[in-house]
C-alpha cells in the first residue's frame, strides 16, 4: 500500500509538472519582440512588452527575438492563464537554460508588463528591468 501511494504522489507530481513545462518547439515566424508562432499558433511571451512596429526598439527587439530562438528548439511554460483576449497562448520561454522573457527586459528590448494572475517571475523581471534601466539599454536611453 505505502509503495502504490509513493507511486500514485510520483504520477500527481510528474502530471502538474508537465502542465506547467511543455515539451520543445521549432519556431516558425517571430511577429515583434514578444509574441511568435510555432505553426499557426501564436504565443505571446508572459510578462513583458517590447516596443510596437515603429517605435523606437522595435526592430532591434523583433531581430533579437528571432537570432535568439529561430531554428532553435524552445521550451515554454505557462503560467496560470492558457490564452489572451487574442486567442494567443501566454507562455515564459527558454532556449537551454537561458530564459528569453527575462533576456529580452535585461538587453532592453521590452519593459516589464504585469498582468494578473500571471505573475510567476515578476520579482526577477522589476529587478531585471531596473538594471536594464540604470545601464540605459535600448528602450532606456
């Protein structure tokens, strides 16, 4: 009985892990510097904003996206919420170990952008956000 317990709280944890980490992805297009698609699925990055066509940093941030995880396999995890008002899966992003939502505010290519209840990682990117700042990076200067 204690070895199909041990079992059964494996499976419980191994099930909520892979809600939360899903499996890698090959990118198809980068539309800006926070949102892609991997297929016909768009995916907005979680927690940040960078500059809309046009604005200042925009195209800096869009090439960066794309050097950062075109042709790469990508890992995504979400947070609480599935998809935005826009049909578009909310997700944080990682290539390796690097994770892109948080590189994308520490070069200054995207601000801070919380929106709740997905605010898994907000802590790390005010803190990042204010070191991208004090080195006026992009957006910053």
């Amino acid at each position: 009985m204690k070895n199909f317990l041990i079992a059964v709280g494996i499976t419980l944890i191994i099930c909520l892990i892979w809600n939360y980490i899903e499996s890698y992805k090959r990118v198809s297009e980068v539309i800006d510097g926070d949102t892609f698609k991997i297929g016909v699925q768009s995916i907005r990055m979680i927690g940040i904003n960078s500059p809309e066509i046009g604005e200042p940093c925009s195209l800096e941030a869009k090439e960066k996206l794309e050097e950062m995880i075109i042709g790469k396999e990508i890992r995504l995890e979400k947070d609480v919420t599935e998809k935005d008002e826009y049909g578009r899966l909310l997700r944080y992003v990682y290539v390796d170990n690097l994770f892109i939502n948080a590189e994308m505010i520490r070069l200054g290519l995207a601000r801070v952008e919380e929106i709740k209840p997905n605010v898994k990682y907000s802590d790390l990117f005010l803190e990042t956000e204010n070191k991208a700042r004090k080195a006026s990076r992009c957006i910053w200067e």
